[in-house]
C-alpha cells in the first residue's frame, strides 16, 4: 500500500485536461484504490511528492525494438534508408543472446522515458519475436508485440518463406495470447512491398477469425507508394490492403500520410486505427501528416515514437513534434497528451485498464519533478510538453511497482 501526495494532470479529453492540487493517490497491490484531496484524507502513511507532477503512464502505438540502437542515422528518404541502415541492423537480432540483452535494454529505456504500454515490431525472426516475449514477461512490460513479416523485395539474411513466416507469427499468437493479461500477439506484415499478396490476405483472414490485432505501414513515402501500386496494380495503397482483408476495427496503421478521400473513407469504414509519428515524418521527410482531414473523417489515432526513424522513445518528446509538425494547425497540450494516454488506450479498447489516473485503474503513474522556480499550476502540462527535458522523471511506476 502506498499514499503518494502529488499534483494530478490527468487527460479528460481530446480538448480538456485536469489540474489537481495536493492530491493523494492511493496504490494497492498494481491498483489505483483511490484519490482523494490532502484536505479529507485520513491517515498518516504519506509519500511526499508534493512537489511533483503525477501523470499517467505513456503510450507508445508504434515502435520498432530492433532498431533501437539505429536511430539517428541519416538517409534523405524511407526506401534507401532501410536498405542502407534498417535491414542490416534488423539482421543482428537473428542470434537470439543478441535480441535478448537488446530487448533488456530497449524496455529499460522504454520505462525510463515513462512509456508503460508499447505496441511493438520486433524483428523478422520467431526466436528474437520470443525472446521479446519472455524478457517482457520478465520485466513486467506491458505491450502487444509482434515479429516483423516479408516474404519478398526482401534481404537473404531477413527473408522468410510465406507459408513459414505465417507459421510463425501463429504459433508465437498461440503461445503468449491470453498468458498474461498485459501481454499480447499483434500480427505483424512489415508493409505491401514485401509481403506477398497471398500472405497478407492470410494474415487477415487468421487475425480476424482470432479478433487479433494487426499492424503495418500505410502511404507514408511517396515512391513507396508508387511502387505499391506497380505491385499490386490497385488504384491506392489502402485499396491493397482493403482487398487482402487487412483493414479491421484492430488494425493499427502507422503514418498513412498521402492519403486520398477514398482511401480515408475505406479506413472509415473500417473502423481501423491510425499511428501517428510526427518525428519519424520528419526525420525522412516522409511528409506532413493531415491531422485535420483525419479528425474531420472522425478516424480514431495515437502518437507513435517510430523509434528507430523516431529518434527518440520519449512520448513528451513526440507529443511537442506532434504540434510542431503541423504547419497551420495548432495542437493544444491537451489534444498531445490526449494521444499519448487516454486517446491510445480506447484505441486500444483498453480505457478501463490504462490511460488515466482513476481509481479501479491499473497503477501506472510517472511523477516528474518541476523545475526551479516552475511551482506545479495549472500550466505545467503545457510546459512540460515543450520543454520536457528540465522536468526530471523521479519514479515510474508500472502496475503498482516501481520501474525506475
Ligand atoms: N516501412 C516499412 N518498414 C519500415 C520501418 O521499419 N520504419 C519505417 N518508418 N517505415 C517502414
Ligand atoms: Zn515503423
């Protein structure tokens, strides 16, 4: 049991957050019992924090643990970066010690940067998928994770037979589905270019038969997407997608940038979700992602870090590009904390669980101190947002335990 006094910014909605003064959050075993103002609580067992701010734990909708240790290195644009950088990197994870000790490292820094739920690639290999897995397991990681699956346009050391490659992600569904009530499989094509028809349609029809979760890239490089469609010969990128059966309420699709209005209302119609990752965009100079065409269309989305063309796993980090990425649309503190708690987790379908601080919730809670001479207030979630780096991350706590 633990009595944490603290200051609360808690997301309400995409247009509102909350500010609470000196307020107690009550933790008992990964739970959140209760919070209660310093003024009515009773009792004596008090952690003082007061001078802290307490938010929910991060949410990361798109993240790549195999190029952790790539991020930074400069390519002008998406296809020849993954060539030159991303696919070699990806290669090492074939020796499993390898993918073990970088999982270890990946999620330690995934909690120092306060992310408590990821939604994960791993490479296109069952043993660095599994070692994922048990490392999560292990480290008390919460996250839906899946192995990277190509079976063409592919490098020798990364390509996998069709039949093999679904064979796999199956069986690594099969194992770690249901075995830990913050730990799942997500079906993983890499992207259209190499995967094979045969294989996303597959993917889909086994995914949604199982109501599992399914993840890729959409339309987010221009010469991506012509080639995606020299391909296959449909008329849009998520036309190729729609036809293989990949378009679903739990399909998460990262970037989907140059999107036309057929293309948006298929993914409407669909119910399916998007990733967004403003400094990946960037970074590649994929593009500026039409955040207000995808609110008006009403599709439902969440920051992702894009680590390694993200190039950083902090979601503070992504939650300012996702503001300074837009160039006319300003986007409020709450709107980007919004999509990086409460947002993602009904995204996920997970808003009961995760997300917020409330009682009943898991205890998932990051206290960051605030500078000198910025006393917590009403505008300390604007200021952490952009200038996050001074505001020191003094405990993570994950499921009622302490990470950090
Ligand atoms: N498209 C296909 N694979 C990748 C990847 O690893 N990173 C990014 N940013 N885009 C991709
Ligand atoms: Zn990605």
């Amino acid at each position: 049991m633990r009595n944490i006094l603290c200051n609360i910014i808690n997301p309400l909605s995409d247009q509102q957050a909350e500010f609470l003064l000196n307020q107690i959050i009550s933790i008992e075993a990964d739970k959140i019992i209760a919070i209660t103002p310093r003024k009515d609580f009773v009792g004596n067992e008090l952690e003082d924090y007061s001078h802290c701010l307490a938010l929910p734990g991060f949410i990361d909708l798109h993240v790549h643990l195999s190029q952790y240790r790539m991020r930074g290195k400069f390519e002008p644009a998406l296809l020849p970066w993954l060539e030159k950088h991303v696919f070699p990197e990806e290669a090492r994870s074939a020796d499993m010690s390898y993918a073990t000790e970088l999982a270890r490292m990946f999620y330690k820094a995934l909690y120092q940067a306060g992310t408590t739920f990821a939604v994960i690639y791993t490479a296109p290999f069952e043993s660095a998928c599994e070692a994922a897995f048990r490392v999560a397991a292990e480290m008390g990681v919460k996250a839906l994770i899946g192995m990277t699956m190509m079976d063409m346009n592919t490098p020798v050391a990364l390509l996998q037979d069709s039949q093999q490659s679904l064979g796999t992600s199956i069986g690594l569904f099969e194992r770690w589905h249901g075995q830990k009530p913050d730990l799942d499989y997500i079906f993983t094509p890499r992207f259209a270019p190499t995967c094979s028809f045969e294989l996303m349609q597959r993917t889909g029809d086994y995914a949604t038969r199982h109501k599992a979760w399914i993840q890729t890239h959409l339309s987010e490089n221009t010469s991506e997407i012509a080639w995606v469609k020299e391909l296959f010969g449909f008329e849009s990128y998520t036309e190729v997608y729609a036809e293989a059966g990949l378009l679903t309420e739990r399909s998460l699709f990262g970037h989907a940038i140059h999107l036309n209005d057929r293309e948006l209302g298929l993914l409407k119609a669909a119910d399916a979700k998007i990733a967004h990752c403003p400094d990946s965009n960037f970074f590649l100079k994929s593009g500026e992602f039409s955040l207000s065409r995808i609110e008006e269309i009403g599709l439902e989305y969440g920051l992702g870090s894009d680590v390694g063309a993200g190039t950083t796993l902090s979601m503070l980090y992504h939650a300012k590009q996702m503001n300074y990425r837009q160039g006319l649309f300003p986007v409020s503190p709450a709107k980007a904390l919004y999509h990086i708690t409460l947002g993602s987790a009904k995204l996920l379908g997970m808003e009961n669980q995760i997300g917020s601080l409330q009682p009943g919730k898991a205890a998932d809670l990051l206290l960051f101190s605030t500078p000198p001479g910025f006393d917590p207030g009403p505008d300390s979630l604007s200021q952490l947002i952009f200038f996050a780096s001074e505001f020191p991350v003094e405990e993570v706590i994950v499921n009622g335990k302490s990470r950090l």
